[in-house]
C-alpha cells in the first residue's frame, strides 16, 4: 500500500498519501485533530480515483488538496476542495469532492506530470520532472518542467465547468538535459520553489533548486 508514501499538512488537517494501495491504484487519506492528545487523530476521509500511483505526492492549503498520479497517462493531479455542509465547527463530517484534474495535453507518455505538487491559497503548481520541452532537440532529455494554475471565481466563457486554469509553465533559465526540475516543488504566497537534485553545475554538492517569483521568471 505504501501508506505514508507522501505527506501534507496545514492545521489541524492532515493528508497521508497510499499509493500503491490497489496494484498500481493508490488513496489519499484525510485526518483531523480532535484534541491535543497524542492520539487525537481521527481519519475523515479517504480520497479515491482511478488514476496510476494516486497519492504518489499531495499538498493541502486551506480548504484545498491536491495529489498527483504521475503514472495516469502521462500524469495528472486531482484537487479536491472541503465540504464543511455537515455540522458547523465539527471537520470530523467534513466531505473533499474533487473539483478538478489537472493534466497538460503536450506532455508525454514518459514526463510524469504530478510527480510533484503544491498549493498555496488560490494557486497550485504541478512539477513533470522528465518533461522534454526545455530540450526537445535532445530525445529523452528529462530537464523538466513546472505547470502553474490559477483558480478562477467566476465561470469562464465556453468552459463553465473550468476552476483552475493554467497561467504559466515554468523552465530553467538554461535548460540542462537530467535536471529533472520540479521534483519536488514548495510553494509560498508568490515564490516556487523547484528541486533540480540531478544538477551538476556545483559538483561539490550536486543538486540546485531553481526559484521562482511573481513574474514567473527564475530568479539566481
């Protein structure tokens, strides 16, 4: 099952991501703390799709969970928002219907999109680490790439179903093929952050992380 295969928190919400719980079909679980007990933790949720190593990464601001099922196709990242209908001041009844998956029609069979998430607030970032477009010259060159979403209030003309909307895709300054950037991503107000662990330009330590901010541009 591979339960504890990722990890999220934020207050007193937890998400415990499971893979390989079902052969390649994975579960996120949802807990909440009900006490300052040790043991206070109450499992209220378990979120299922049928998508390849669901669970195989998650991210949760707020209201908002995602997780990602890098082996679906060619990847996506599911998100779910609360339901807090049940009774008021009690997250124990709480219901997390999905409201979006996610997905980037150029990606590859190969690119893993949802290998990474992360959400903050009213934006989520979804890291395809052996994305090839930074070096598509290059067959199989895995520098990776970031996709960015924004949430969207209001229906959007022809797409009324759209919630989150893509708003950005994110490269290296100097793609470098093996860099495999997005994996894994951190996300805070305005700045991402994206693991280059294969990165060779400081061969002393080995490994980068790229920044980005507002402008969606990298920063040095």
């Amino acid at each position: 099952a591979r339960f504890g295969r990722s990890l999220a928190l934020d207050g007193e919400t937890a998400l415990i991501g499971a893979d390989l719980e079902s052969e390649v079909l994975g579960s996120v679980y949802v807990f909440e703390r009900v006490s300052q007990a040790p043991e206070s933790w109450v499992e209220t949720a378990k979120l299922v799709v049928p998508g390849g190593w669901f669970g195989w990464s998650v991210s949760l601001s707020g209201d908002v969970a995602v997780a990602g099922a890098p082996r679906e196709g060619s990847g996506r990242a599911y998100v779910f928002e609360r339901d807090d209908a049940g009774t008021p001041g009690d997250p124990t009844d709480d219901t997390w219907p999905q409201v979006e998956r996610l997905h980037n029609l150029t990606s590859g069979v190969n690119d893993h999109f949802g290998s990474s998430v992360a959400v903050w607030k009213d934006t989520i970032a979804v890291g395809a680490p052996e994305d090839d477009d930074g070096c598509a010259e290059l067959p199989s060159c895995n520098a990776g790439q970031v996709y960015v979403y924004r949430r969207v209030e209001s229906a959007l003309p022809g797409h009324e179903e759209v919630r989150w909307v893509p708003i950005a895709t994110l490269l290296e300054s100097t793609p470098m093929p093996s860099n495999s950037l997005g994996d894994p991503l951190a996300l805070e107000e305005r700045t991402l952050y994206g693991g280059l662990a294969s990165d060779d330009t400081f061969q002393h330590t080995g490994g980068s992380v790229a920044v980005f901010g507002a402008t969606v541009s990298q920063s040095n």
